[in-house]
C-alpha cells in the first residue's frame, strides 16, 4: 500500500509539471502512468541490478 501511495503522488506531481511545461495531454498521461509504473516495478528492477 505503501509503494502505491508513493507511486501515486509522484506520477500526480510529475504529471503537473509536465502539463505546467507543455500543456499537452497525451504527454502529461504518459508521463504520470510511466512514474507510477516505475515506482511500482522499480523494487524488482533494483533487486535485479543489484
């Protein structure tokens, strides 16, 4: 639950600037669901590169 919420705020934040900076909204989608992801799957990345 812990990693979601993370993964929450920080796909919501980096989706605001992204729509600060460029005002498009398939990039500020893109942008948000790939954070979220990374957060979510980022645990199992690091386990493997490290």
């Amino acid at each position: 639950m812990r990693r979601f919420l993370i993964g929450l705020v920080l796909g919501a934040s980096s989706s605001g600037i992204t729509w600060a900076v460029t005002h498009d909204r398939g990039w500020t989608a893109v942008v948000g669901l790939v954070v979220l992801v990374l957060v979510w799957v980022g645990e199992l990345i690091l386990d493997d590169l490290l």
